[in-house]
C-alpha cells in the first residue's frame, strides 16, 4: 500500500516539475540590475555627502548635471533644478525614476519619491556615484574636480 501512495506521490511531483518548465513567470524578467552603490553608503564619498547636507539646493545641483549627463542637453540643468525647487519629491523622484531607466536598475517611481522625501541628501549621493560610476569610472569624483 505504501508503494502506490509513495508511486503516486512521485507521479504527481514530475508532472508538477513538467508543468512547472512550460509555465510562464509571473513577473516579468527585464534584465534590470540593482544600484551598485548602497543608498547609505553615501558617507564612502565625503565631500559629495557635505555637499548634498550643507549647500543650499546642494542635492538638485547634483541631480541635474546627472540629467545632463544623460540626456546631452545643457537646459536640462535648469529644468531639473526648477522642477525640484517647485515640485520637492515628486520632480526628484520623476528624475530618479529617469536615471534608473538610463542605468536599467530595478526600482518603481513611488520607492523613488519616498526615498527622496525621506533621504534626500542619501538618495542624491547615491544618484551622483552611481552616475559618475557608470559615465566617469570613479564613484568617487566629486563636484568639484567634475568635468565633462
């Protein structure tokens, strides 16, 4: 008896495995990454962490040479920091949302407004090295010795 409960059993978990390989996923795979710099680990570059916690609009000026960065465009400058001085997080978070799109990092755009009304100096360091790892080679590089 044991043997055609144990038969059984074995059946149904290949044809469980079987069905398993043809089905779909649930989630879409994209191919996105996560961020190669930690959120808090803005302190690994300092100068750009006293940056975003002591210049006025320090963390917008940071966001915009990244959108200039990325879309080539030298009005995007004050685009970027005109949304963000009119809209707070939501114009930071639509901007976050923009360079993970250019990086391919997993994230949606209400994670990037909460990040940014919540951690805004952490979340423009880690925007700023992630962006200065992937154009410059250096996560460390600051605004100051910046160039294009």
């Amino acid at each position: 008896m044991k043997t055609n409960k144990t038969k059984n059993y074995f059946s149904a978990l290949s044809t469980l495995n079987s069905n398993m390989v043809d089905a779909k996923p649930l989630v879409k795979n994209t191919g996105a990454n996560d961020w190669d710099v930690h959120v808090f680990e803005c302190f690994e570059n300092p100068i750009m962490c006293l940056w975003a916690w002591l210049v006025p609009c320090g963390t917008p000026i940071m966001q915009a040479v990244i959108m200039k960065l990325i879309t080539r465009d030298d009005n995007q400058i004050f685009i970027t920091i005109l949304l963000d001085c009119l809209f707070g997080c939501f114009a930071s978070g639509y901007a976050r949302t923009k360079i993970r799109e250019e990086f391919n990092i997993n994230g949606n755009y209400l994670l990037d407004c909460c990040l940014w009304m919540w951690l805004p100096c952490c979340s423009g360091v880690q925007e700023w090295r992630q962006a200065m790892l992937k154009f410059k080679g250096d996560s460390k590089r600051t605004i100051i010795n910046y160039s294009d």
